[in-house]
C-alpha cells in the first residue's frame, strides 16, 4: 500500500512540473498576443460597449473623393474634405471669409466688374444679367462716364438694403451688371418659381431659365460669408432646385476668376456645385464637377443690344414717349432728402413720385454759390429712374459709410459740395423744376439734413421750409429710400 501511494504521488509531481514549465513557455514567447481578438483592450471595450454609436459616427463621415484642378487646389488645400458635413460647412465659410483679404469700396466695381462680366465672345461688350444682352463697356451708369449713352448699372443679386454686414454691400461675387430699366423692375424683390426668361410676378421676380443657377450660386456665397438667410430673399429648396438645374456657365467662372483675383476669396459653389448638395441637400443632386467625367462650363449665346452705341452720335433710341432708355418723359421728379453733413458729407435724393419710368436725360442738378442768385455747376444726369424709386447723388469725398453703400452718383466737387447757405435746384431741360434753399446767403440748412415730407406730391421752384423735416447733422439712416 505504501509503494503504491508513493507511486502515485511521484506521478502527481512530475505531471505538475510539465504543465507549469509549458505554460511558462506560451507567455515568455509572445506575453500580449491575444489569438482570439487581435484589436487593442480599448477598440475591443469600446466597440463592445457601443457598436452602433462608433458606426454612427463613421457614417457620418464624408467620403467626397473630389479631384480638384490644379489651378485651384491650393486655394482649397487647407479644406479637409473627410469630415461630417457641419464640419465641411465650417471650413467653407472660414475659408470664403479669411481669403477675403482686400474689402474693396463700393465704387470700385467699376475698376473690376466689366472685366469679370465681359462677353466671352466680344472683348469690347458685357453681359447683362436676366436679359442676357450684350452691350458696350463704356455705357455704364455714372457721373464720371463722359459717355451720354449710359445704359446699365450695377444689380445686386442680394438687394443691398438687405444685407446686414457692411463690407458685404461692396462685395463684387453678389454684383451683375444689368438694364437700368430691368434693374428697377426687379427693386428688392425675392426671387420667386418661374418658367422661361426673366419676369416680375405679383410675388417677386423670377430671374429666367438662364440666369435661376448663377442667382442661387451667388445667394448660396452670401449665406456662408455674410450668414445672410435664404428666406429674406426666396428659400433654400428653391435655390437648390436652380443650382441643380441651370449648370455652371463659361461667364460664371471668369467672373469668379476675375473676383478672386480683385478681392482675395472665391464661390465655391461656381467651383463646384456639388458642394451645395453635400451641405443643404435638395431633391436633385447639382454636377459634382470635381470628377473626372466633367466636361466643363456651358457655353452660352447673348444677344447683341439693338441700341448699341457704335461711337456715332452717342444717342440712343427713343421710345414711343420721347425718352432715351425706355424712359418717359412725363415722369415726376422731386428732390427727397439734402445732407449737410461735416466735411465732405453731402447728399441729395431725388425720387420719381409718379407710375412712370423717367427719362433722366433732360434733368440736371445746379447750385447757387452762397446764395447769389445764379445757377451754375451744372450735372446732368442720365440713364432712367424707375416709378417709386430714388436717386442718390453723393460727394466722391463722403466719409459716412451709409452715403458710399446707397450712391449711384458719386461726383468729385461742385455741384456736391455745397454749404448750408448755398441752394441747389432740380431742373428739366434747363428750366428749374424744383429747390432746396433761399437767395441771399442765409444759412438755411448749414449743418443738417433734410427730409421731405410724405405729404409733398409735387416739386416746388420755390422753397417752402414748411415741406421739410429737420435733423441733426449727419443724420442719413433714410437714405436710399422713400
């Protein structure tokens, strides 16, 4: 009996002493593999403890696989393009705002805006938004145009008087040139459904096939630079809708190309549309035009404007009224407001207050040096003034912001540099139509400004003091509107 335990006992030990020496021999080799699960402890506890929330996270992750062109990739080099779409949006807006680098005053569209908008078929011409017409550089609207044949201006695509950042009301991405006439037509209206070429409806205006994806690209830039809403001035659906519809245009690139160039930062959404739909969605994805299937721009055809001026007498044509622009003559004009203000702040309104367009190329502005009874320094006018609407004519020199961003005029020295003791007058084919001020060289309005009162319907050669509202200089919140 005891042979056979102590037998057994010696078993025991030596089956003990193999285990253990194999044991030994598995962890020294390879002490932190885990056969089973090669993950780390930490991806396996957290895919353990919450798999459907890491693949939320991963699906929400962008995978855009853009192929930029190389004229652009640095501009968009610091943009990461493999991030959740709010993400996407912040980087966007960052970047449109800090390559933003020169903020340029609002009169110097004229320097840049023809070259970005020039007819890509006519070298000499511009494209005219809505209308689609093309005209000659030089019949832009503007004191300082010695050409009597103006027949365009300048058109925001986001009305100016809508838009809540300073900086932004000079901002050349939002600028078209257009038809004077159109231009009033359309006003502030928000852009509203349509079919075919541009129109104005009991709601808003509808900009016309060919125009509906240029307008929702450039609302689209002013919404992530400016944080300027979709619903002042249509919706987003809507804007959607024409982006995917209406493709980027040869004219929309070199107008971006020009911009960029003038003031620093791009529209992305003309680089590629499809950025529209990766951030705001829409029943119908836009051209992703970063792919290596895209064909580029569209071609468009314009069309030459009958009333072109061909350097002969400088004339344009008359309409069944008498007037040049499709302007009439039977229009009613006043003067509306007067700034007096320091320095160099002058301004006059004037408003057409009948339901006609006016032909401004028989009004003139003159004044009488310290109320000496003779009128000189005479500024004709030009171009037309739709029914309701105001004209702003401003001193070149003004310091006062609101006067740069409502000019339509902005004229160096007389007649825009007159005193509190000198009259100014609003005439029609030579004869004095209506007046601010007295003769004599009282001082009837130094250092103020004045509004004219609603109740007034008709201009007045003499001045009445009791049509005017006063305010203290430099007051100029109204001006621009009626």
């Amino acid at each position: 009996m005891k042979f056979k335990f102590s037998t057994f006992l010696f078993c025991f030990l030596l089956i003990s002493v193999t285990s253990c020496s194999n044991d030994d021999d598995t962890l020294t080799l390879n002490p932190e593999e885990d056969t089973e699960n090669t993950e780390s402890p930490e991806q396996s506890s957290g895919d353990t403890e919450n798999p459907e929330e890491t693949n939320e996270e991963q699906s929400d992750v962008l995978d855009l696989n853009f192929i930029i062109p190389e004229e652009i990739a640095g501009y968009y080099s610091e943009v990461s393009f493999d991030v959740t779409v709010e993400e996407l949006k912040k980087e966007l807006v960052s970047l449109t705002s800090e390559k933003h680098t020169t903020l340029l005053e609002y009169w110097q569209r004229h320097d840049y805006l023809y070259d970005a908008t020039e007819d890509p078929n006519n070298p000499e011409n511009v494209i005219l938004v809505y209308s689609g017409e093309s005209r000659p550089k030089n019949q832009y609207q503007s004191a300082d145009n010695t050409n009597p044949n103006q027949t365009f201006n300048t058109e925001h695509i986001y009305p100016k008087s809508k838009i809540k950042v300073e900086v932004g009301k000079a901002d050349l991405h939002n600028f078209y040139p257009a038809d004077i006439t159109i231009n009033s037509n359309r006003g502030n209206d928000p852009f509203v459904a349509g079919e075919g070429s541009f129109t104005s409806t009991g709601s808003g205006w509808y900009p016309g096939d060919d125009w509906r994806g240029d307008v929702a690209r450039i609302v689209m830039y002013m919404s992530i630079r400016y944080d300027q809403s979709f619903e002042t001035v249509g919706n987003l659906d809507l804007f959607l809708e024409w982006n995917a519809a209406d493709p980027v245009s040869v004219l929309e690139v070199q107008k971006n190309n020009v911009v960029a160039e003038a003031q620093g930062n791009r529209n992305p959404f003309i680089d590629n549309p499809y950025l529209a739909t990766v951030l705001w969605g829409g029943d119908d994805e836009a051209v992703n035009t970063w792919t290596t299937d895209y064909s580029g721009p569209i071609s468009e055809e314009y069309t030459e404007n009958p009333t072109e001026d061909n350097g002969n007498d400088g004339e344009g044509e008359e309409d069944n009224n008498g007037g040049e622009n499709g302007g009439s003559e039977n229009a009613v004009l006043m003067f509306s407001e007067y700034v007096e203000g320091s320095g160099n702040n002058k301004a006059l309104e004037i408003v057409n207050i009948s339901e006609e367009t006016a032909d401004l190329s028989g009004y003139s502005i003159q004044k009488q040096v310290n109320g000496n009874g003779e009128w000189s320094n005479e500024l004709s006018l030009s171009g037309t003034l739709a029914a309701g609407e105001v004209l702003v004519i401003i001193n070149s020199q003004s310091d006062l912001q609101k006067l740069l961003d409502e000019a339509d005029i902005s004229q160096s020295g007389a007649p825009i540099d007159y005193n509190g003791n000198d009259p100014v007058g609003l005439f029609k084919d030579g004869t004095l139509i209506d007046m601010i001020g007295t003769a004599g060289g009282d001082d009837f309005a130094k250092d103020i400004t004045l509004r004219r009162k609603s109740s007034v319907t008709a201009p007045s050669a003499t001045y009445n003091s009791d049509e005017w509202e006063s305010f203290d200089k430099n007051t100029v919140d109204n001006i621009g509107t009626y």
